[in-house]
C-alpha cells in the first residue's frame, strides 16, 4: 500500500528537490494560432509540407513526434534544445526555445524560424497571427494530432459529461487546447526563494491580466479581454480547482507547498508506453486505492482497463496552474496569451525582471489600496480585470500608476543584469499610457468596424529588435 508519507516523499523528489541546483536560465514557449485567409479549414496537407521545408532549411532539427499516420508533430534541435512543433493540433504550431541565459539569444532564433514558418504559409495564402484565441476557430478542423498525449487530452476534456454530482458548470468547447494558444515562460528558481517568488507573483496576477489580456472569443463574445482563463477553470481541468488558476493561499513554508501539491488532482497515467485515462481524483484519493478503473486507446477504439497505481505515477501529475513547479526546477508561469509576434518577448522580460525583486515586489502590493485591501482576492481581482470593463471601485489612472510602478521595478530588474533586455518591455509601457491591452484593443477595433483580417495581419508582424 502507497501511504502518504512515501507520496509526500516523492512529491518533494519530483518538484521541490529539483529546485536545489543553482542555475539562471530561461525557457520560452509560444504558441501561434494558423489561419487559413481563405476562411477555410487550416489545409493539413500544408502544414506537413511546410514541416518538411523547415527540416530542409534548419538541418539540425530532427523528427521528435511523428503521429498514427506518420506524419511529423514535432522537430528538435538537440545542440540547443529548440523544438518546433504542433500543440494539441495541426490548427497551433510551438516555438519551444532551448534554455538560454539572455533573451536577445532566444529573440534572434525565434525571429528566424518564424519568419522562415510564416512567409512559407504565406505562399499558401495561410498566415500565423499574435492571438491567445484563433479568430477563424469556426472554420477549422478541431481534431486532436492523433497521437497518445493528444488524444488523451482530448479524451480527458470531452469527458466532462461524466461528472454529474460536483459543484461546477462545464463550458461548451473541450476541443479549446486546440483554438487557444499561451506564451509561456520558465525561470530557474532557488529552493530558499520558491515559496516567496510563488506567493508574490500569485499576488500580481490581476495585473498581468490588465498588461498581457489577449485571448477575444472573437464573433460569439466581446465582454472578456482573456477568455483562455474560462477555458481552462470550467473544463475538466478545473474539477479540481486547486489543479488550476491563481494560488489564493499564501504559503507558510515548504510544508504548506507540499501539501497543496498532495491536495490536486491526477487523470491519467502510462502503462507500456499508452495512456490510460480515469476520472479526475485527488491523489491522496489514487495511491489509496488497489486498482483504479480507467480507458485506453487501441486501434481507434477506447476500451476499459484497471491499473494499480504505483509511486512513480505522480510523474503524471498534471495541474495547470498559473504557475506551476516543473521536474526540471523551475517555475513556469503560463497565465500569459500569446502577445502580437512584435511584443513576443515582453512576456518573459517581465518575469525575468521581477525574479530578484521579490522584497520591492512584496513592498508594492502590500503598500497599495488601489487594487488590493479592497476586499477582494488575487484570483478574484484577476476575475474582474479580464473584463471588457473596469469595475466601478477602480480609479484607472491610479490602477495605470500602480502597473507602471510593477514594470518600472521589472526595468531596474533587467537593467542590473546589464544586457539590455529592458528594451522588450517597451510594449508594456506603451499599453500602460493607452489604459490598453491587445485584448482590448482588438475589441475596440471590431466594434469601430475595422476588419479582422487586418488585425490578423498586424497581430502577426514581426519587428526585429538589434
């Protein structure tokens, strides 16, 4: 029998223990929506094509995901680490840039494959676009890259009509992993300072919505600036709340962490190399039990399976909070859209720049009363910023004083390290001036009757930063 003592044992193994290695890298992951201009399904046959032309001019990336139908999902670079690939479907091609120490590294490469990937769907009337939601979605073709971790996926969130008797509402679109697309981004993060950096980026989470907001249901609701967040907390994902959104706790110590990673959720698990899917439980819940009832995939059918859960499965466990603790020591933040190509790397300076203020951070958010000590928690506030609207309570040039005195310390961060960086926030303190974000912005636009085509096309310009 798997107590909690030897789960606790190996949660810490798995998540905290990582974080004692002393590193200063930087991991970047962008999602990119296609669109097919001729408001028509994305043509798979295109993007294979164009799959194999990159492998052609990038030489030292190789096949490192190829679907049931053989076709090549993902291409890695291994003198880098770089992966180029298709997340959840062909709909949503990935820029995973390998960990580097400085953004313009991670800035030029990008730059060069996407320009390479786009100018190439370009010849097909195809385009890529800055969007955290597809504006053509309607017209797509929403299937999942058939391969094991995509059909699980997908398996997992078409699943919600099973869960009948839990205190939730369940959206109307299981297949959004394959219309939304995030900026992510990774920072190495000492074992002294987890628990501190978790707890005060937690706190700034309504401000990344004012800042970054990006993700319009375009043509079925104008009212929310980031509807990714909907997406993800009334899907199956959010059974569990813990297993996604802001940390509305505050973290004692490690011991507190550790026992909110033993309060999620697992869904799914490997056995001989297949995923087996179950209903979402909590962990605790999974070790104590002697077999557990899930479906596996198998020549294009799902059948019924029972596994015994063994200590390692908690290499499954998968939350998708707003900042999650990774295997590799680091702490990913993923509450982010994808920006307009132009402003890609704004993301991850604005991490970058308040890793190391954590103290001057801290200072801000409990010396404010414009957004905070008003009742109202992280999650909450981040709830009413992602609106269309401020609230009423909110005086907005004092709001815009408060994020650009967040930025301003996010600069002073990057200007420390000497390298420069600080110029990827400039978008940030543009937004800051217009009380504006891409979210806003392109609602204002549409409803001013400028087409969203031309948004297509803007959002999707890359400015090259020397």
């Amino acid at each position: 029998m798997i107590n909690k003592e030897m789960v606790r044992n190996k949660l810490y193994e798995e998540f905290i223990k990582p974080t004692n290695q002393n590193k200063n890298f930087i991991g970047i992951e962008i999602e990119i929506p296609i669109i097919n201009l001729d408001k028509k399904a994305v043509d798979f046959n295109v993007v294979h094509e164009i799959t194999g032309k990159f492998q052609k001019q990038f030489a030292d990336f190789k096949a490192d995901g190829v679907d049931y139908d053989g076709n090549i999902f993902a291409l890695k670079n291994h003198l880098n680490d770089d992966i180029v690939c298709y997340d959840c479907s062909y709909n949503n091609i990935e820029f995973a840039m390998g960990r580097e120490r400085d953004l313009f590294s991670i800035n030029e490469r990008f730059s060069e494959y996407y320009s390479f990937v786009k100018e190439s769907f370009e010849e097909h009337n195809h385009t890529l676009t800055g969007m955290g939601i597809n504006p053509y979605r309607k017209y797509n073709l929403n299937e999942p890259i058939p391969s094991e971790r995509y059909l699980m996926l997908y398996h997992h969130l078409k699943s919600f009509r099973n869960y009948a008797n839990i205190p939730m509402h369940f959206h109307k679109y299981p297949e959004y992993g394959m219309f939304s697309s995030a900026s992510q981004v990774q920072l190495d993060v000492t074992k002294e300072n987890l628990v501190k950096t978790i707890n005060v980026f937690s706190k700034i989470e309504p401000i990344k919505a004012l800042l970054f907001s990006n993700s319009v249901l375009y043509g079925e609701d104008n009212r929310f600036t980031c509807f990714r967040d909907a997406l993800w907390e009334y899907s199956t994902h959010g059974v569990n709340p813990h297993n996604i959104g802001v940390y509305d706790v505050d973290f004692k110590d490690l011991n507190d962490l550790q026992s909110y990673l033993e309060s999620l959720n697992i869904y799914c698990v490997m056995r001989d190399g297949a995923y087996i899917n179950f209903p979402s439980m909590n962990l605790l819940e999974y070790f104590a039990q002697d077999y557990v009832s899930g479906e596996i995939y198998c020549n294009g059918m799902y059948r019924q399976i029972d596994i015994k859960p063994c200590i390692n499965d908690i290499k499954y466990l998968r939350p998708f909070k707003f900042i999650n603790l990774t295997f590799r020591g680091t702490v990913e933040f993923r509450s982010i859209c994808t920006q307009p190509i132009r402003d890609s790397m704004c993301v991850a300076a604005f991490h970058l720049g308040l890793k190391d203020k954590l103290d001057e951070l801290e200072d801000i958010i409990t010396n404010d009363t414009v957004l905070y000590h008003r009742g109202y928690t992280a999650g909450e506030l981040r709830k009413l910023l992602i609106q269309e609207k401020l609230p009423e309570f909110i005086n907005k040039n004092d709001l815009c004083r408060l994020s650009k005195d967040i930025v301003d310390l996010s600069s002073d961060g990057l200007k420390e390290r000497a390298i420069g960086e600080e110029i990827f926030l400039k978008p940030l303190y543009d937004r800051i001036k217009k009380h504006s974000n891409p979210g806003k912005d392109l609602i204002h636009l549409t409803k001013n009757g400028m087409d969203i085509e031309k948004i297509i096309r803007d959002y999707g310009k890359l400015d090259i930063i020397i």
